[in-house]
C-alpha cells in the first residue's frame, strides 16, 4: 500500500485540480442563473411531488417517480453520508462541510438538468425497458459518441469502486469495531444478499428502495437530532467552525493534522459530489426509467435528491461530529479515527446504544446504494457492449464486494474519488454544451405548471 498510496495521491490531485472544480462550480452556477434559481423558486413544489401531489398524467416508464427517487436516493444517500462527512473533515477540517452545503445548493440546478436531458433523450432497450442518463443525451443531443462512451466506461468503473468497494468497506469497518466480525465473512454475506436481489432488475430495486430508503433515512435523522437536542449548546460553535474554517483553513490539534483553505475546499467539493451526485449524472440513468408524462416533472423530483441527502442527512452527521467533540480523537494505536469508526464514536458518546444505530443505517444505506449502482454499472455497461454484457456485469459486481469489504479504508476512498471526478468531465460538458435544450424544456414546462395552477384555482 506505501506504493500505491503516492500514485493515488498524485491522481486525485490531477483529476481533482482546479479545471475540474471550475468546471463542477461553473455548470451549476451558470444552470442556476440561465434557471432563474429555480431549485430555490420551486423546491417545495418538488417536495410535494416526492410526497405524491401533482403527479400529472402517468408516462411511460418502468418505475413511478417515487420509485426513481428512491432508486436514486439508495445509490445517493450511503456511506458517504455517515462515513464520508467524517472522513472530509479528518482531511479538509471543518470546514469542508460548508464547500458540501455549497456543492449541492448550486448542485440541484446540475441534478436538475440532468433528468431533464435523461428523459428527453431516453429510449427503450429490446427488453422493453427505459434506457437514459448521460451517454445516451450526449449521443443523441450531441453525437459526440466517443464522449457519451467515456462517460460509459467511467461509470461502469465508479460503480465497483464507489458504489461498490467503498460500500461493502465500511460495513465491514463497523461491523468489525461493533462486533468484531471478519472483513471477509461481511463481504461473502453482503456479496449474496445483493446478488438475489439484483435479479429482480429495476423493479425489484426500485421496490426494495422504496421501502428501506424512508426507514433508515428516519431512524439515522432522528437518532442524530435527538443528540443536538441534548448538545444544543454546543450547536453555535460547532457552526462557527464550518464557516470560519472554510475561508481560513484549520490548524492541527489533537490527531488531526491540520488543513488549508484548499484542501477544505477539494475535500468538500468531491465528497459533496459524492454524497449529492450532482455533477456526476448517475442519478439521471435512475430519472430516465421513471413513469412521467414530462421531462421537467421528474427532473424537480430527482433534484429534491440532493437537499434531502446533503443539505440534511451531511448537515445532521457533520453537526454531531462537531457538538460530540470527537474530531480529531485518535485510537488506542495513536491512529486518527477515521470513517464510520468516528460517526460510530459520535453516537457511542451519548447513548450506550448510539452505535447500534450507526451499524444499522450503514448496513441498510451501504445494501441500498449497492443495489442502486449496480443498475447505473449495468446500464453503462449496456450501452458500451450490448445487453449480453449485463449478467456477468452483475456477477463482476458482486465478486468485487469481497476484496472490497478487506482493503484498507483510505485507498477505496482515494479510488472512489478518483473515478466519480472522472465521469463527472464529460457529464458536465455535455451539459454546458446542452444547456440551450435544458432552457427551452424548462420553459415549457414552467408554462404547464402555471396552466395547472390556474386550472386549479377554478375548479
């Protein structure tokens, strides 16, 4: 690993350096402007879509919009939501947490506008089942084939490294540190239950999602408030810190080993991607099989994703890092802790019974965001070698849990990373170069809403 560790290093810089940061910034800020913030402007409307108001006439597709969200959100809402807030502030400070919140505010324009395109440039493949999401806009919208088949092959990739090894690594982390289960015994279990449920193809995830999602994003949401109910004191502080150390960098103290304004602001950004998705265009393969009579319907829909997993789920998991003190604690080795073992001490710190809620949301968000990427992996993997390549993708895909569940933390992260900034390059020129099409679709639909609206009224 001493080997490996320089050379992942040296990527991450490169493929996380300043093009692809303004590039990120950049879409978001100009789709938000060209939008009009229409993330601002009609995010409860979208919220009341996810609640099942407005549905609009049934499209076709293979999922209902819920159903998509869900799919999307089990892929979204994982282990970098638990494991991922922590692992940012060990290595960019607190203040990595503000860069997250920025990420993802300007991120639902991103997620936004690719649903949009996801659904307007969908097809069906001869399974009769939809098939979207950026390689196949960037083929139809631009016949840029040779981009829409990077952006295949990257995703295909990111699926077994962040939505697969990155998964099945932390589980075995807390698994480990809760009840001293072997990494391998974790990765054997997981690799099986997610085979039988892959079978099923997007239905049966889209089903699975829709009734794990809620659960675990409720049982963690409430387990996390009701420690800052009982440290509300500390919540002030812990605030100062997010913004302060955003914009001047944070000393070392304790374990940690200290972090400029940069590192903040590369650490935030990635893993605001990561936990939102916004920039990556993976969520919109989910948006494409959804049931909606237009684009811009489930496009409002799949943007509620990234409040509901960064703006809320990071905030709660980063403000009980910060109010539980245990940032920057280190272990009986001298170690700095590190990913779940830090949220799982969190928790631990207040209630005897803390951890178990930590060790349950990460098995049932990492299970979850298994089964989600997994149908983004397959999908890019159709569209790169045809629809015989899907089952020993699967197959591939549940193999690659095991030696997942045993590597060490840091380089699944640094991999994981790597590859999501990798397919974000072509999804987010292909939005910039789309962005006149996102334009005029949202125009449309606007117009329909405010039709809607006044046929409400008189009725």
């Amino acid at each position: 690993m001493d080997v490996i560790n320089p050379i992942l290093d040296q990527l991450y810089s490169w493929v996380w350096g300043p093009p692809l940061l303004i590039l990120l910034i950049g879409v978001g800020l100009y789709l938000t402007v060209a939008l009009r913030g229409l993330q601002f402007r009609y995010l409860k409307y979208a919220l009341e879509l996810v609640a099942g108001k407005h549905q609009g006439k049934e499209g076709k597709g293979d999922i209902s919009h819920f159903e998509a969200l869900m799919t999307a959100l089990a892929a979204t809402i994982g282990i970098g939501n638990i494991a991922g807030v922590a692992t940012a502030l060990a290595t960019g400070g607190m203040g990595a947490l503000f860069w997250m919140w920025i990420t993802a505010l300007i991120g639902m324009a991103t997620k936004y506008a690719e649903a949009i395109l996801a659904v307007k440039f969908r097809t069906v493949d001869k399974k009769g089942e939809m098939c979207g999401g950026p390689m196949y806009f960037i083929e139809y919208g631009l016949k840029w084939h040779w981009l829409a088949g990077a952006f295949a092959l990257f995703g295909a990739i990111a699926a077994l490294g962040g939505g697969n090894m990155l998964q099945a690594n932390s589980v075995a982390d807390v698994m480990s540190s809760m009840f001293n289960v072997d990494p391998a015994i974790t990765g054997v279990v997981v690799a099986i239950l997610t085979g039988l449920t892959l079978m099923g193809g997007i239905k049966s995830i889209g089903k699975v999602a829709s009734l794990l999602v809620p659960f675990m994003a409720i049982l963690y949401i409430g387990g996390g408030a009701l420690i800052l109910l009982m440290k509300f004191d500390r919540i002030p502080q812990a605030l100062w810190q997010i913004f302060s150390h955003a914009f001047t960098g944070q000393a070392a103290f304790g374990g940690f080993l200290g972090a400029s304004v940069l590192m903040a602001l590369q650490v935030g950004v990635s893993r605001g991607l990561m936990t939102s998705e916004a920039g990556l265009g993976t969520a919109s393969i989910a948006a494409a099989a959804a049931k909606t009579d237009l684009p811009g319907r489930q496009a409002l829909v799949s943007m509620t994703g990234c409040f509901l997993a960064t703006i809320v789920m990071c905030t709660v998991t980063g403000l009980v890092l910060g109010v539980t003190e245990v940032f920057g604690m280190v272990n009986a080795n001298g170690q700095l802790i590190n990913g779940a073992s830090m949220t799982l001490l969190a928790f631990n710190s207040v209630f005897s019974w803390g951890g178990y809620i930590v060790t349950i949301g990460l098995i049932l968000f990492a299970f979850t965001t298994l089964i989600g990427w997994s149908y983004y992996g397959e999908k890019c993997v159709e569209y790169l070698f045809g629809e015989k390549s899907v089952i020993p993708y699967r197959i591939l895909f549940c193999l690659v849990i095991i030696p997942g569940a045993i590597l060490e933390l840091e380089v699944v992260w640094k991999i994981s990373d790597i590859f999501n900034g990798l397919m974000a390059f072509p999804n987010l020129i292909a939005l910039a170069a789309l962005s006149s099409v996102v334009i005029s679709e949202t125009k449309t639909f606007v117009n329909v809403l405010k039709q809607e609206a006044e046929a409400s009224k008189t009725s």
